[in-house]
C-alpha cells in the first residue's frame, strides 16, 4: 500500500469519524423532540420513581445540555446507559452485537461477491448458450425477490421441513456463534445482491474479452484459465467493485430484517427492540454504529481500487 493510499485512508478516517457523530447527533437531537419516553410507566405508578429516574439519566435537564454530557461521555467511549434496563451500558452491548452483525455481514458479502462473479464469468464466457441463459434468469429471478421473502422461505424450508427447528425464529437466539448457523441467513441476506453482480459482471466481461490484449493473450496459447481471471476478469472487475459500496451499505440495512426473522442477536434487532421499547439511548447508539459501518465498507472498497489497477493513486 502506497504512502498516498494511507494518507486518503487516514483522511477518510477522520470524515467516517465525523460523520458518525453528526449522525448520531442529529438522531439524537430529533428523539429528545418527541413525546414520552421509556419512563412513562413510572408516571402512572410513582411519580417519586419517574422523577429520581429522570435525574439518574439527566432527563431533567434542558437538552442542549443533555446533548453537551452525552458528547463529552462519546468522547470517552462511552454512550450512556440503557432506560429499559438500568445498569446495562450501551458500549459493551453494542460492540457485542456489532461482532454478531459483521459475522453475517461479511458472510453475505463473501456469498454476494463468489455467487455474482461466477455466474456473471461463466455466462459472458459461454455466450448466448444454455448455460447464459439459465445463469441470466437466475440473476433475474434473484434480484426480483427481496431479501426478507428469501429469508421466509429459506426459514421454513430449513427450520420446518429438513432440520425440524421446533424453536421457530428464536433458534438463532441459543448458541449464537456456531458456523454452522451462519450460511442460512447469510445466503437470504446476499443472494438478491449477487445477482446485481452477476448482470454487471457479464455485461463488463463481454466488453473486456473483446479487447486487443485479451486477444493476444489467446494468441499466445495461454491457458484459457489465465486468460480470464487475469487478464479478462480483474480488469473486468472496476466496475464490479464500484457497486460493491452500494450493495455492502444494502447489506448492513437490510440486515435488520433478517436479524429479526432469524432472531439473530445483533444490531439490527436491537435496534427494532429498543425503538419499540422507547430505548432511545440505544436507538442513538445503534444509529452512531450503523454510519460507521458504512463509511468503512465504502472505505474497504475505495482501498481495493489501486489493488485491481495500478493507474489508479490517492
């Protein structure tokens, strides 16, 4: 890696950093503008309690200065204490179910990056035959079904009628962290973004092979294995890559769906729980986690783009 590449990563660094604070800022300010809490239950049972509550959290406070106590707290490492359950900090929490959300993630993305360029490769080499069409129609029907309806479907086809899962949806709940519970979910989660790739990497290997040095590598008798990934494909492969941001930040949102379908315990069904829970310190939290995750999956994909063309400099 070059001292230019460092020094863009470093720069993005710091922007991500910024970034996830005016977002979580901005979250924060608009949940302190709306009505009710997770304390409301103490006001009808003892108005005493609500009140000590309120001051335990700084709730009794104007919110500008709540905002100005929970930054300096962020600066620290620290995003306060859930209202639902008292004593639990938000951080330790987070970063717990920050571990499980990636595990899926990047199981997802390996699916969505091995599926797309395999199908995308073998249907450009094999042209207008049997095996384009059917890896073309799959592509079609891929990205044509949402996610959570894979998710659906793959939960009860794998949970009811092979495996016998007689917990339901909360079996991902006991255990969580056995590979062997990772594919199901992580195939409904990028499955639909496979076939994104797949169309694209077609489209970007018909116009590649088609090119002067492409011939020439065919006329030299190479083999025909080397001739397509490396000389047809990685530089077929810009593209590919630049969509990767994009479809990576899909993956990181759509994972609240699946989390709650499977009931895996990550970020995004902590998120769901704690918005209907009136938890909005973790709503913050959750929020803060989710733009740093995405700012670094776009940073990941712009630090590959020098790897694949050395023309490219930061």
């Amino acid at each position: 890696m070059s001292r230019g590449t460092l020094v863009y990563a470093a720069q993005r660094l710091v922007l991500i950093t910024v970034t996830a604070v005016v977002v979580s800022s901005i979250v924060f300010i608009g949940i302190h503008q709306l009505p009710g809490n997770a304390l409301a239950s103490e006001r009808r049972n003892n108005p005493a309690t609500e009140q000590a509550l309120l001051h335990h959290y700084n709730l009794d406070l104007p919110w500008p200065q709540q905002y100005v106590l929970w930054l300096q707290g962020l600066a620290h490492g620290d995003m306060g204490e859930s209202l639902v359950n008292m004593g639990v900090q938000i951080t330790p929490l987070l970063l717990r179910e920050a571990k499980v959300s990636v595990t899926l993630g990047l199981a997802a993305v390996l699916i969505t990056i091995g599926v797309g360029l395999s199908l995308g490769t073998i249907a450009a080499i094999r042209q207008n035959t049997w095996v384009d069409y059917v890896a073309s129609t799959s592509a079609v029907v891929g990205y044509s079904v949402p996610s959570f309806v894979i998710g659906i479907f793959a939960l009860l086809v794998f949970g009811h009628y092979l495996f016998d899962w007689t917990q339901g949806t909360v079996y991902y709940n006991v255990g969580w962290g056995d590979w062997t519970q990772i594919p199901v979910p992580a195939i409904a989660l990028g499955l639909p973004y496979a076939s994104y790739v797949a169309r694209l990497t077609r489209a970007s290997m018909l116009e590649t092979i088609r090119t002067d040095y492409v011939r020439t590598a065919w006329a030299k008798g190479l083999k025909a294995r080397v001739v397509v990934l490396r000389h047809a494909l990685r530089n077929a492969l810009i593209p590919v890559v630049t969509i990767l941001g994009p479809l990576i930040t899909g993956i990181i949102t759509g994972s609240v769906v699946i989390e709650n379908i499977f009931g895996i315990p990550g970020l995004g069904k902590e998120f769901v729980t704690s918005i209907l829970a009136r938890d909005y310190n973790i709503v913050i939290g959750v929020f803060t986690f989710y733009a740093a995750l995405v700012g670094l999956a776009n940073l990941t994909v712009d630090v590959i783009y020098p790897a694949l063309d050395p023309r490219i400099r930061y």
